[in-house]
C-alpha cells in the first residue's frame, strides 16, 4: 500500500494535477492497483459539466499514465529526484465504456507489458464498482532532466 504521501515520493504532479489517491497493490515489473476518489469539489467540474458533471476521459488516461508511471518508477528503482521523468509517449485502444462521476472511486490498474530501451508499453484499465470505464495501451519514456 502506498498513501499519498508515498505517491508524491514517486509523481512529480502537484495539486490539482496528482490524480492518485492510493496505491493498494504493486508487483514491481507486472503490475499496480491504485484509486482517484471522484470529488464534486474537483476544479475541472466547473466547466466539465456544470449541469452535469463528468470526469473527462483524457483525466481518465492521465490517472492511468501516473499510476503506470509508480509501477515504472519502482521497477527501476528511481524516482524523480534522482532526475528522471516518464513522459507520454503514446496512446493505443482508447476505449470509453462508462461515465464517471462525482462520488465514484476509479479503480485503476497496469499491466508493464514489455520494456524496450527506455520505452514502456503498459496495458491499462479504469473501473468504477467492477465496471469497465476506459482502457488504454500507453507508450511512456523514461527521460533523464
């Protein structure tokens, strides 16, 4: 289990961008669990919708890219005080199956498929009660500042 404290530790995003909440299971190079409680007092709810709020897909795929971005940092062994950053390297299969919305927990899972060089390829899913909300392939590169 990681609290938010841990996560700062390992994600260089600050409010209002951190969308990690917990992390409740690792296997560093397999996989992580983690959460985002979805809040009615989130910022972006003023303007996504103000009468009738949703947690926008794009956040969906951000949240998905920090946790994979934990799993990746932990697997190396780093973090971004040593000077390393993951950065978006791309997004295959995006797929939006369900609205999330104030008062949801967004389970959210990665899977490293596979590492090549400073390239890794995750497979991610976001749930909210068990069911699917989005799903993405994510393309991260792990870059030294």
């Amino acid at each position: 289990m990681m609290d938010v404290t841990e996560i700062r530790e390992y994600l260089p995003h600050r409010y209002p961008f951190l969308l990690i909440d917990r992390v409740v299971e690792l296997e560093e190079g397999k996989f992580i669990k983690g959460y985002k409680n979805i809040s009615i007092n989130e910022e972006l709810f003023n303007g996504h919708f103000p009468q009738m709020p949703i947690f926008p897909g794009v956040m969906i795929v951000e949240a998905l890219a920090q946790v994979s971005g934990i799993l990746g940092f932990k697997t190396f062994g780093k973090k971004p005080e040593d000077g390393y950053l993951y950065l978006f390297g791309g997004v295959d299969k995006a797929r939006f199956k369900r609205q999330v919305v104030p008062g949801d927990r967004l389970d959210l899972m990665s899977e490293a498929v596979s590492v090549r060089r400073n390239i890794w390829k995750f497979s991610c899913k976001a749930s909210v009660d068990g069911e699917l909300a989005a799903s993405a392939d994510l393309l991260c590169a792990v870059k030294q500042v």
